[in-house]
C-alpha cells in the first residue's frame, strides 16, 4: 500500500509509458499526473502522439504536464551540459565517448523541477518516500530500473510488478486501438542500424535534420576534445554502411540509457 503523498507519471511517449498511462486512466494503477519532458528533438510521431494523448488525459481530467530545460539541438551554442553520447575520433586517432549529460540535463532535472512545483503546490515536504514516480518500464527491460538519486522521490515500475513485456505492452495497446512510436531524440547515437535506417528510409527530412546536426556539431567543435559523429562507424551518417542488423560499438538505448529515455 503506498503512504505517498504524490504520485506521478513519467511519461517517455514511448510503448510502455503508453500502456502505462492507459491503465492509469483507466484506474488500474493510480497517478494524479503525467509529466513529459522535451527535449526539442523527438521525431514527429512521438510529437504527434502526445498530442493525442494530451486529448485523452484531458477527457480523463489527468494533467500531463510537457515540462523542458532547453532543446538538445543548441548543444552547440552553449556549454558542454546537453551533449549527448557522441562517437569521438580525438586528434592522435584514438576513438572516445563524450558523457552523457542529456537525459539528466533534459529529462531528469525538468522533471524533478516539476514534482517540486507539485509538492509545494500541495504542501506536501520532502520527507522520504514523499512522492512516487511510475517509471515504464517492462519485465525484459528490468535492468533499466534504478533508484532515484533523491530520497523523497521512490521509483515504481508497475509494468515489471505485471511481468508485462513491450509484447504485452503493444499488445494492450492495440487491444484498445492505440500504438505508440519508439520514442529517442532524432538523432540519438544510441539507435541501432534498424533505427537509422527507419530514419533514413521512413523519415528523410529528420534523417537530413540528423545530418545537419552533426555537422554543426562538428563545425563548431561542440566543446568537445575530438571530433564527435552519431554513429560508432565514427564516419558522417551518410557514409555509414547501415547494412547490417547492428554494430560493434554502437551502444543502445535498451542497454545503456537510463530509464527517463526511450520508454
Ligand atoms: S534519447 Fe538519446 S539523445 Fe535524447 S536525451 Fe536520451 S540519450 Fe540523449
């Protein structure tokens, strides 16, 4: 039984969030509100999907809140804080990763900046255990569940409690006549050929967008030490050979990015 004062939704606009949100409005799992965090970047389905899902939290009374701290794509004219895992080729030849900073910078710290609202809206304090956020993620997904880093904040993975898959997500999404698109920045370096090539292939002005950007981000250096690219290949995306399933190297959503990315 929770004792938590508040309880959210973090919502991704992906698969599982979807089918988390869906039994959240149906009044299976209970959250007084949803939160997405923008990063400036998702693809159009995603954009177009939580306008959809903006109209069914509205038919259900649930806010969903799109809360920011700035656009991923200005990377380039600011500091180091937004960067994403980029591919490095440094100038003695060696290859590197530049940190991680996005999914904390545009997803984690927005977020808590919310609840914070919420709590002080409601009176409630920062005791531990003080708020619940419902994190979506799936049973085959489990090694993505973390704790979260602040002691009034405790994380829920009520699709893990169901031993729910993305199967049994998409599956109770369609039952219901909904889908949900894969939910990552345009040009996330964590997507898999297959995402590339869906890009390239289904998308081809956000695949040229993808491009743009990492000359830009090349063109200005980025404050990076080496020379940063989108894909392990460590060449321009258009040169990539996307041939193949996946690639030595290139690191994954699934398997490297915390749970606030992709669900
Ligand atoms: S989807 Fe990728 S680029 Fe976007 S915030 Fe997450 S890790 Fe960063």
């Amino acid at each position: 039984m929770s004792t938590a004062a508040l309880r959210v939704l973090s919502l991704g606009a992906g698969v599982q969030s979807t089918a988390l949100l869906l039994l959240v409005l149906a009044g299976e799992v209970k959250a007084s509100a949803a939160l997405f965090a923008d990063t400036g970047w998702e693809p159009r389905a995603v954009y177009d999907h939580l306008e959809r899902l903006k109209g069914l939290c509205a038919e259900h009374g649930l806010p969903l809140y799109v809360v920011s701290n700035g656009n991923i794509r200005n990377t380039r004219e600011q500091d180091s804080f937004y960067h994403a895992p980029y591919y490095l080729t440094n100038s003695d030849g060696s290859e590197g990763m530049s940190r991680r900073q996005c999914t904390h910078q545009l997803k984690i710290v927005p977020i808590r900046r919310k609840i914070r609202e919420l709590m002080a809206e409601r009176g409630i304090a920062p005791t531990p255990g003080a708020v619940e956020c419902l994190m979506g993620i799936s049973l085959d997904e489990w090694h993505r569940m973390k704790d979260a880093d602040v002691r009034y904040i405790v994380n829920r993975w009520p699709l893990v409690e169901r031993r729910w898959t993305r199967a049994d997500c998409k599956q109770h999404l369609a039952d219901q006549g909904w889908e949900a698109p894969r939910s990552a920045c345009i040009g996330c370096p964590y997507h898999s050929n297959t995402e590339w090539r869906a890009l390239r292939d289904g998308s081809p002005d956000e695949w040229q967008d993808a491009i743009r950007f990492e000359q830009e981000i090349q063109a200005t250096g980025a404050a990076l030490r080496g020379t940063p690219y989108l894909h392990a290949q460590r060449v321009p995306l258009p040169m990539v050979d996307l041939s193949t399933p996946e690639d030595r190297g290139q690191l994954t959503l699934d398997a490297e990015c915390e749970a606030m990315c992709g669900v």
